[in-house]
C-alpha cells in the first residue's frame, strides 16, 4: 500500500533541498475532510522561519477565481449581464481600437468587449510584453503604475481599466485567447455597476460571509510577520525578491489599485473555505454564495476551437480549456499530469495554486512564493501522487 503522506512529504523535502522553492505547505480536503496537511522548508530563510499553515501569500492569479465569483454574484443578482459592452461600466471602451498587421483600426460596433470576453480572456487586454505594441504599451502603464507605489498618486482599480481602455487591443474582441488584465479591468467593471469599491465589494459578499479573515487586497500591519518572504533561484540560490510585479505591493502595503487579476493575499485555510464553497455548489458552512445552477456555469466554461487553438501552445495546460478566469480539463489524454475530466482551478505567478475536482470531491491547495513559478514540477508531481 502506497503511503501518500510520506511520499508527498518526501518529495517536498526533496524540492526543498534542491533549491527549487523555500518552502512549501499543502492541503488536501475530500468529501469535506482534511485528508492531509503537509509542510517543508521555510517562510524566511535568512531568519530560519519555519513554512507554517498560518503563513499568508500573495496569491498573485489566483486571485482572478474570487474575482470571477464577485461577477457570477452580479449576474445571479440581475445587475450584470454576460453579453453587455465594458464600455456601458467604462468610458474607454466606448470607442476602442485594435491591432491587425501593425496596424491600429476601429473595433467594428458589431465586436464591442463584452461582459464574457473579460471572463475567458477573449477581450484582447492582454499583460505586458514584447510581442506587440499592445503589450509594450501596458508595460509602460503599468512601469508608470509600479513607479507612484507608496505615493499619494497611486492609481486606482478604475483609473487603470480606463487608462488600459485607450490602450489598442492586441486583436478585435472575441475573435482570440489572450491571458491578459481582463480580471482586471472585470474589478473595475463590479466597482461601477455595484456602486462599492471592488475590494468592499469582495469582501462584504465573499470574504466575510466565508469568513476569510485572513484575505485581503493588504496585509494589516499586525500580521505582517505571518507575510511569508518572495524567493527568486538565481545560479542556484534562493534570492530574496522585493519587486512589486504587476502592480501588486509586493510588502502588502494598501493598495489603491485593486487587483482582480492578481491583488489578494491569503492563507492556505481561507483560500479551503472558498475552493470548498464551489465543490459544495456554491454553499460553506450554511453560507450561501452562489447557487448551484451558477457554480456549474462557472466551473464548466470552455473556449470555442479558434480560441483553444491559442491556449493550445501554453505548456504545461495541455488537455485544458479556459473560462470564467479558470482552466477546466477537457481531455485528460493529453495532460501533463494525472487528473480527471472536469478538474477546474488556477495558479498564480509566485506559485499558489487551487484545484477543484468534482469526480472525487477533492480540493487541493499548494502555496509557494517562487518567482515565476505558477504551475511548476513540484505541483505536478504532488497532484499526481495525491490523483494517482
């Protein structure tokens, strides 16, 4: 008989000593128990912190699920509506532009952004980069951004989205896959239509009523010591990083601009409580946030084959399709690793990482602070020993 606690132990260890991350904690709960609890390494290497279940994470992209359940709850509410125009919540986006060939051209009135363009990444936002002049674009913007951190001109969650709104588009709505600033520019789109800010948006219909007391857009100073430290391998060694990546105060200082793509800080136990709310069907502890009809709307989205043809070349989600700001797999012949058809979730850039599988009614949760690690080898192999 396999021991799988001991087997997932020893390959945290192994990760460990290998230099591959600082420290790791993970979590696996079925029909609602705690299977196990695992833990390796450390919080701050320099200072010998111990890696601990009360550490909290800046859960980076894995923010951009609760992001997705802020707009399903407007929706069941009758406030949001999947198929209406971003540029009826954002001046911007009334009259957009996009790239073909280099060229910069008007967004036909037919191809508006929509609602759901924002929720699959089909808008054409897209993260800074390189490749386009879109790209470099929001990489000035968001250079701008990082540079008024800790000032009194920081930008906030709607003067981003409305400054990305003049930014052309890397292709006209709809018509691609882009992962990009959707979630974004989603948050700013929950802040006008409820008329709270997006954080209190949040955290008054998600946060509090799953009492998620450890979550937020920043980190109160008095558990700033539970902050677990960002490391970066560099020839080997585990560096510290203190860079502030995308925006997000990388000290969990507050924060105008939050994030609905990657601004939330967490632990491994509240982020438990809102990945079991949508495993029961969108109810945790007699709270409901959700009805079931959304969860399963939610949880089950997939891409159109034009689109899947541009998640195709992301390494690593083989066998996945993309909706509702989560991968959802499609066909578990062609993954990269052990799982089954429905397994839904998301990771984010520093390497939390949420899933959800309803075939065996068990979550799992990994929290690493790794610069750019998102799914890595470490999370592959401790979900194919817990799903093998």
């Amino acid at each position: 008989m396999r021991d799988k606690q001991k087997l997932i132990q020893e390959c945290m260890d192994r990760a460990v000593e290998n230099r591959e991350v600082a420290g790791v904690i993970a979590l696996e709960i079925t029909d609602g128990k705690e299977i196990f609890f695992a833990k390796s390494g450390y919080a701050d290497i320099e200072n010998k912190t111990p890696i601990g279940r009360d550490n909290i994470f800046r859960l980076y992209s894995q923010s951009k699920p609760v992001t997705a359940v802020a707009a399903m709850i407007l929706i069941e509410d009758g406030i949001l509506d999947l198929s209406e125009p971003v540029g009826d919540y954002i001046e911007s986006y009334k009259k957009q532009t996009y790239l073909c060939k280099d060229k910069v051209h008007k967004v036909p009135a037919d191809n508006k952004m929509r609602i759901r363009d924002l929720l699959n990444m089909t808008s054409g936002l897209v993260y800074p980069g390189l490749n386009t002049a879109s790209e470099v674009e929001v990489g000035r913007l968001m250079n701008k951004m990082e540079k008024k951190l800790g000032s009194d001109k920081m930008m906030t969650t709607m003067e981003f989205a409305e400054e990305l709104g003049k930014i052309p588009l890397n292709f006209i709505p709809g018509s691609h896959f882009q992962y990009g600033t959707s979630a974004d520019v989603l948050g700013a789109v929950i802040e006008k239509a409820s008329g709270m800010s997006f954080g209190d948006f949040v955290r008054s219909r998600i946060l509090e009523p799953l009492d998620m007391k450890d979550t937020d857009f920043y980190v109160p100073e008095n558990k700033k010591d539970r902050l677990a430290k960002a490391y970066r391998n560099t020839k080997g060694k585990l560096v510290e990083f203190y860079g502030d990546n995308l925006a997000i105060r990388n000290n969990g200082d507050p924060n105008p601009f939050e994030s609905g793509g990657a601004g939330l800080f967490s632990t491994i136990d509240d982020y438990s409580r809102f990945a079991q709310m949508l495993l029961n069907g969108g109810t945790y502890e007699g709270k409901q946030i959700l009805t079931p009809n959304s969860v399963k709307y939610l949880t089950s989205g997939k891409l159109n084959a034009t689109q899947q043809a541009d998640l195709d070349r992301w390494q690593g989600l083989e066998g996945y399709t993309y909706g509702n700001l989560m991968r959802v797999l499609d066909d578990p012949r062609q993954a990269s690793l052990i799982a089954n058809k429905g397994e839904y979730g998301w990771d984010g850039w520093l390497g939390a990482h949420f899933s959800n599988d309803p075939a065996t009614n068990t979550t799992f949760l990994m929290m690493v602070q790794r610069y750019d690690y998102g799914t890595g080898p470490l999370t592959r192999k401790l979900k194919n020993i817990i799903f093998s």
